[in-house]
C-alpha cells in the first residue's frame, strides 16, 4: 500500500488517542485511558485505530506525537506540542472557531485561534488540579457520584452551591462541610461546575474571548461545565461531535503536511 496514511497521536494523563488520516480525511479513531505506560497505551490505542479500517502500523507514513507524553511515543516521527495541536484540530472542524478552550484530566488552557489555524495566544494550567478534569473526579468521589453523572445531575439545581476554595484538597473538605449543611446534591455539584469555569474563564482572560469559542477535552461532555462556562465568558460555546480526539485530530493533520513534502 502507497503510505498515504498518517497517525496523530494524543497521549494526555487521563487518555490515549489515536487519529489515523489518508489524504486530509478522517479514517478512524480511538481512546482509551493512558495507565501506567505510556509506550504501551501509544501502540495499543493506535494499533485499535487502525484496526477498524483494516490497516497496521506498517501501512503509516508519517505519525506526530502529542500530549505530555509525546516525547514517550517511539514510533513518532516527531513530537509536537497539544496547543500547536489543539488549535489546528479545531480550525479543520470548524474553521470559524477562534477561541479553544480545553479541559483534560490534568490541565485545562485557553488558545486564541487565527484564521490559518495558528496559534495567536495563549494561556495554560497544568500546576494545580483546579480547573481540570481531576479536580471533578475527586469532587464526584466525595458525593459518591460517577463523573459521567454530574453534568444531568446539576442541571436540576436551583441554588448552586458557593465553592470558594481553588485547592481540590480544602475543596474536598468544604464539600463535606455543605453536605453536613443539607446542601443537596444538585445545588453541590452545580457549584463545583461553576468553581472549575470559573478558574478557567478568569485564567483565559489574558487570552482574551473571541467568537466561535469552542470547547474541547474530556471534561466538554459535561454539559453542566459548558453551562457554567457560557454564563462565566458570556458568550455561547461549541463542542465537536468528538470532543476528545482533536489534539491527535490536529497532529494527524500536521503528520499528513509533513508526508506530503517528504
């Protein structure tokens, strides 16, 4: 087979995502969480994507890395950095976005997006769980909730609850503390939504909010984080079909450059 075929590969802390392209079209994709080992997740979400269009990985022509552990992807022909990623992912998708904002497990930022594609600004955190998708998973531990169920659940609250710690430590005990209060749980978990947009629209000022803003990350499936985002930036959000692939969306498309001046 003519090497036509390219790969972007998206290794973030929570997820492992593979994005295979022939030619600047989508072929498939996968995601699966990353575990102990980066190397491992790599190949085997990869190995899944091409496995659903009947190809292996001797049929690649070019692969970029991406995500934290990019630098951990061998069989990447070069490594590139998710914000460069993010925002070309999200301008092959919806070439009027010019704000992203990404939340993944670990980190969340902010890209100002030009017209090509290119990164204009932009702003990140990856120093303290507030604000991504971790701080959410500890919240929902605490209300013995599962994190697929907080977003349905807080969009029956009729008084969120006032979260004011941004350390997911005292935050953990602040939510003990408004349970023990008869805070229900609706009310609680629509104030940990808010407390997450809130430190992301604050941080994404710098950056500035431009329409289309778009929402990606693992974290914009849960419809009650892009609720409070749209009430925090006052402008309304997007969310691609598959809000998780576009980092691995973007390095694809930058593999599928690279190829076709090699």
């Amino acid at each position: 087979m003519t090497k036509t075929i390219t790969a972007g590969v998206d290794i973030g802390a929570a997820t492992a995502k593979t994005v295979i392209m022939a030619d600047g079209k989508i072929l498939s994709y996968a995601v699966i969480p990353t575990g102990d080992s980066v190397a491992r997740a790599a190949e085997k979400v990869t190995r899944s994507a091409l496995e659903q269009v009947a190809l292996s990985m001797s049929d690649l022509g070019f692969v970029i890395s991406t995500g934290y552990g990019r630098n951990g992807v061998a069989f990447a022909n070069k490594a590139v950095t998710e914000i460069i990623c993010h925002a070309k992912g999200v301008n092959f998708l919806i070439p009027a976005a010019r704000t992203v904002i990404d939340i993944g497990g670990q980190d969340s930022k902010v890209i100002g997006v030009r017209e090509d594609g290119t990164v204009r600004d932009f702003v990140m955190n990856d120093k303290c769980a507030a604000g991504t998708g971790r701080f959410l998973e500890v919240m929902a531990g605490v209300l013995g909730l599962a994190i697929e169920e907080m977003g349905p659940i807080s969009l029956t609250s009729k008084e969120p609850c006032s979260v004011s710690s941004t350390c997911t430590i005292f935050a953990e005990t602040e939510m003990v503390s408004l349970r023990a209060d008869g805070r229900t749980r609706e009310d609680l978990v629509a104030g940990i939504h808010r407390a997450v947009a809130t430190r992301v629209a604050v941080m994404g000022r710098t950056v500035g909010y431009r329409e289309q803003v778009v929402f990606t990350g693992g974290v914009a499936k849960n419809v009650g984080v892009k609720n409070a985002l749209e009430a925090g930036i006052g402008l309304p959000i997007m969310i691609p079909e598959e809000p998780q692939i576009i980092g691995a969306l973007g390095a694809a498309l930058i593999a599928n450059g690279a190829l076709r001046v090699t």
